[in-house]
C-alpha cells in the first residue's frame, strides 16, 4: 500500500466503491483505523452505526451527495446506499486513529 508523505511511518489504505443505481454495499467496520469518505460523483446515503444500530432494519444513515467529506471513527459500521437513477462514486482511506485525530 502506498504511505503518505506527511506521515510517512503511517500506512494508507485506498478503496474505491461504485455503487449502481438502486443497489447498497455491505456494511464495513475496522476497529483499527478511522475511515475518510469522499463522494466523488453522485448522491445517496452513507449509512454509520453502531454495533447494536447495524442490526436493526432501517440503521442510521446521512444523505450525501458529490463533494462531501465524511470521516468515520474507528469501531463504526459504515456503508452506501444508492436512490438515484445514477451511479454513486466514492474513495475511501483508512488512517490510524492517532493521525486521523490528531
């Protein structure tokens, strides 16, 4: 994995999700790292929730759309759900908890 150049003993992990119009991901968790979200194209929810909060039916969840900046703590559930008729395209980084709040 690539490190970052203003932290580099700190390792980053790169995702990419496209999610299709009407479709969701499984929810994601790392216990380790805090999760930096960015929408890059599209619109729908990101859900965010708590261990008992995952296992309900409707869990919480956040509209988002092009442009937004979530972060996630670590220890969080998170995940995407798409509504609209276009696809939503987000990145992800997972960075340790001490950088991602520093």
């Amino acid at each position: 994995p690539p490190r970052s150049t203003l932290f580099p003993y700190t390792t980053l992990f790169r995702s990419r999700y496209v999610i299709e119009a009407g479709q969701s991901s499984a929810l994601f968790v790392d216990h380790q790292r805090a999760a930096s979200i960015y929408v890059a194209e599209g619109a729908g929810r990101v859900i965010i929730a708590d261990d008992a909060e995952a296992t309900r039916a409707t869990p919480p969840s956040i509209v988002v759309a092009a442009g937004d900046l979530l972060m996630v703590p670590a220890g969080l559930h998170y995940g995407f759900v798409n509504e609209a008729a276009k696809p939503l395209k987000l990145s992800e980084q997972r960075i340790s908890f001490d950088v991602a709040f520093l």
